[in-house]
C-alpha cells in the first residue's frame, strides 16, 4: 500500500495572494515543476522547502500541510 500523501492548502493561498505557481516558484527559487507536483500532492516537501512555503504566505506550516491519516 502506497503512504498517502499530506493534503495541502497551497492553491488556496496562492489564489488568495494572486500569485501564479510560476512566479512562486521564482520568488522561493525553486522549479516550476517543484510547486506544481507539491500542490497537487504528487510529492511532499522536504522540511526546508515547507518552511520556505509556510515564510512565504506567513503561515504555519502546519495550516498549509495537513496530514489526511
């Protein structure tokens, strides 16, 4: 059995800050294709990148990342 990945808030907060995934992606020098596959929960973040996301909508981090066990 594959281990569920954490739901997340990311697109939420991007729609509400009006940021694109792209221009996240710059602004946290990070790939594109980074935010893409963590907002869609095709990976999870390492702890540096979550926190990097939860300074970023200066939220924490555990309001962006929640665990669906």
């Amino acid at each position: 059995m594959e281990p569920k990945r954490p739901k997340n808030r990311i697109r939420e907060l991007r729609d509400k800050a009006k940021v694109s995934q792209r221009q996240m992606a710059a602004d946290l020098g990070l790939a594109y294709r980074t935010i893409q596959y963590i907002e869609q929960g095709e990976t999870t973040p390492g702890m540096d990148t979550a926190f990097a996301i939860s300074r970023y909508f200066g939220v924490p981090v555990e309001k962006i990342f929640v665990n669906n066990s």
